[in-house]
C-alpha cells in the first residue's frame, strides 16, 4: 500500500500540469477508494470514521472554549487541558449546553447528575472538578 502510495506521488510530481495532476488525483481516487468487505478497506474506512470522531470531539471542545470566553469567563490552563483532552462527546455536550446559561465555571463542569443525559461513562469523576478546582470565574463572590 505505501509502495503504491509513493509511485502514485511520484508520478503526480513528474506531471507538467496543475490540470494533469488534477486528473491523476481524481483517477487514484477512483481506482483505490477503499471497499467495505475487504480487510484493507474495512480498516481504511474504520480509521477514517475514527478520525471523523476525533475532528467532530475536538471541534465541540473548541466551540466550548470560544463560548466560554464569549460568556466573559477566564478558563485557566487547567480548565482549558481538561476540555481538550476530553474524548467524551456527551460530556463535552453537557459542559456546551450548561454554558449556554451558566453563571460560573463551577456550574459547567459540576459533576453530572440524574437529570443529565448522559451516559454512565461520563460520570466519573476525572471529568468533573470540585468547586474552585482551577476554575476562574469572572463575577465577584457573593460571600
């Protein structure tokens, strides 16, 4: 595969044109789309969908971050560590969905409760944080 890959590179650098390696580029695609059924493509098409999920994963944690900052709250680097390095799309959601309205950080990322949809997995505790764990919020305490 990586053989055919590097031929099929080195033929479209040999080409004169930006119109003949376009060309080229749509024949590769067309000749070696990965099928289902296959081992080679099965495996293609699985590492494919599991790179979909990790784009769609880090794209909702940096909508997250940007709405946070939005809403006027400062994550600290800690905050920001744990929303990128989440890899649970309905926590990611729920944290999304309580910043919509929330007043604090602490509120965001509170550890999920039985009104929550979300699955059990998400409710473990190395995704949550105790109030005032490295969080920042941009009001004054009421204390």
């Amino acid at each position: 595969m990586r053989a055919r890959d590097d031929l099929a590179g080195l033929i479209e650098d040999g080409l004169g044109s930006e119109h003949a390696r376009k060309i080229w580029r749509n024949l590769m695609e067309t000749l070696f789309t990965p099928r289902q059924g296959t081992i080679v493509g099965d495996a293609r098409l699985a590492g494919q969908e599991e790179g979909r999920q990790e784009g769609r994963v880090a794209g909702k944690a940096e909508q997250l971050l940007r709405l946070m900052e939005r809403r006027g709250f400062s994550p600290t680097e800690e905050t920001r560590r744990r929303v990128t390095t989440c890899t649970d799309m309905p926590l990611l959601d729920l944290w999304f969905d309580r910043a919509i309205d929330a007043t604090t950080l602490d509120e965001i990322f509170a550890a999920p409760s039985t009104e929550d949809r979300v699955p059990a997995t998400a409710r473990s505790s190395e995704h949550t944080a105790a109030p005032g764990q490295g969080l920042t919020d941009p009001r004054p305490s009421a204390n």
